[in-house]
C-alpha cells in the first residue's frame, strides 16, 4: 500500500464522475505495504480506500474484488468494492487497474492481547466458511513455485549461512507439506495491521490482495506467526492458545490438520521471509514505499527449526 503511482484531486474528481459517491473533499496517500498504490479517499457520500494495482494483471483482478463482494455478503466485515456506473469494479485511471472500496472504522491493535487474538482466530474461521461458497480461483501467486523462482534473485544479497538455510528450508517444506488437506479461500496476509478493531470489537478485514485458494491450516500458520510472537520471534502461548481456541469454535481442525501445524508455521514464516528478502532488495522506484525488515522471519523460521511447535504444549489445539 506504498504510492508508486501519482494520482492528483484533480485527476481523481474526474474520475469519480463515474460513481456514485459524490465529491471529492479529501485524498490522502497511504503509505504502508509493498504492492499497491493506495490513497484514503473522503467524497459527499462516505469514506474509501483507492487502489491502483501495480503488479496484478487485469485479468486476476476479478477474483480478489469479487471475494470482498461475496464475503460482505456473507456476513464477513470486510471492505465491499463499489462498482461504476457501468457495473464494474475495475476502471482505469493514470494508465493502471484502479477499484473504489468501502473504508472499514478501527485501527489495529499493534499490541494485541489474548483478547485480540480469540477474535481474529474467530474472524479467520467465519472467512474461511464463508470462502467455502465462492466459486472463484485463484492460485497463490507467492506460493512454492515462486519461492524457487526468486530465490537466485535474493540468494546474492545473503550470508552463507542465511543461503544455506534458505535453500535447505525451501527443500524441506516441498518434501513435508501435505497437499491433501481442505482448501479453499485464504487471506494469505491477515497480520496485525489488516485487522481493524473499532473499540474492543473487530470492525473488518482488509487488505485481500494476496487472497487466493489454498491450504486453510497454512493460512492459520501465516495469522500465527504475526499476531501470537512474543519476545525473540517465538510463539507466546497465552496467545497461540486463544487464538486457536476461537478458530475452532467456528471451524475444528481436523486430526490431519493439527499434525501438520508445525509445518505449515514453517512454511508460512518462509514464504515472508522470501517475499520480505525480494521486496527489499529488489525494490522498485516509487513516490512513497515502505519494505519491511526481512531478518524478523529469519528469525521466525530459525525458532520453528530449533524449537518445533508441539501440539500437546498447546492445549486449545485439541479437537
């Protein structure tokens, strides 16, 4: 959500003349993430969010806007696309994929408390039920394949030590991951700063840009990794627990799913460190862009090798 494309007032208030959501008073850039162009727009009818898509084909664009419409409509509290006068959800403004959004109310919670997680392992659940009914595909777009695919890019910028684990864990998680486990659509990216709480509540999910149809448990991994780390990149129990406790209570972990948990956290605290790694040094250009530190997965990874997640020592993972 960095600005890599200049969108100016006047520019915009042109363009908005196709929906219908009134005039423009206020655009603001976001400067956060590493994909997209985002700006906070405010006209006469509401508050949104514009996204101009900088590395999404046309063509794949359909899949994630079309998630937020049915997922609101199911009840999940996400942004819902606005569509333009013609009906569509993609529109082209400064010579990019442009869609219009609903601005979900909260903040996120930085520093979240048990409290924070049993809702957000709750809110993961209740998306992937409702993703259950979407009849849309989309393969992940940053899943093994494309680890293999960067990793010469990234590999020269690394220590011996930092190549050899790379390389040996990119090995690992394609002979361990199990691919007969139930899949359908995943977030990919829901960390702190995509969870909005409006007081003590959860006020939305955001940011789908990764979304696609894959491994549910991986995607609890990826939620895990973030929202349960304590101090030194390790899993801090009270949350890991909570947070696993309100996922089953909508949806219970199969057998199978459990036992593959501690590969999945493996797999996911890889995949950022790769996507993290390639965001950083090979950067593009932009008016605002934010990379986010890599070594935090690193590390991640390297306590889920030296201290494997151990079902038993978490007694909410139970089915």
């Amino acid at each position: 959500m960095s600005v890599f494309t200049t969108v100016t007032p006047e520019q915009l208030e042109i363009w908005l003349h196709d929906y219908p959501v009134g005039s423009l008073s206020e655009l603001k850039g976001i400067l956060a993430g590493t994909e997209n162009t985002n700006y906070f727009v405010t006209t006469g009818a509401g508050r949104y969010v514009l996204t101009l898509f900088e590395k999404l084909q046309s063509h794949q664009l359909p899949f994630y806007l079309e998630l937020m419409d049915h997922l609101s409509r199911q009840g999940v509290r996400c942004p819902r696309p606005i569509a333009n006068r013609q009906g569509k959800l993609v529109a082209t403004l400064n010579g990019k994929s442009a869609a219009l959004v609903t601005r979900l109310e909260g903040a996120p919670a930085m520093a979240p408390a048990a409290s924070h997680c049993l809702q957000v392992g709750e809110a993961l659940a209740n998306l992937h039920c409702a993703g259950q009914s979407y009849p849309g595909h989309l393969d992940n777009l940053r899943g093994a394949s494309w680890w293999r695919a960067v990793a010469p890019d990234i590999l020269p910028f690394l220590n011996s030590a930092q190549q050899a684990l790379l390389q040996s864990e990119i090995d690992f998680v394609d002979r361990h991951l199990r691919r007969d486990l139930p899949r359908g659509v995943v977030h990919a990216d829901l960390f702190r700063d995509n969870v909005l709480f409006d007081g003590k509540a959860i006020g939305g999910l955001i940011d789908f840009y990764f979304a696609c149809i894959d491994t549910l448990v991986y995607d609890l991994a990826i939620t895990m990794n973030d929202w349960c780390m304590g101090r030194g990149g390790r899993l801090e129990r009270e949350r890991a627990e909570a947070l696993l406790e309100g996922y089953q209570r909508v949806r219970p972990l199969t057998e199978t799913e459990c036992d593959q948990l501690p590969i999945m956290l493996r797999a996911g605290a890889l995949r950022f460190w790769v996507s993290r790694l390639y965001d950083y040094h090979r950067p593009r250009p932009g008016e605002m862009t934010h990379a986010h530190d890599p070594e935090q997965f690193r590390v991640i990874l390297q306590n889920h090798i030296d201290a494997p997640f151990i079902r038993g020592a978490l007694t909410k993972v139970s089915t």
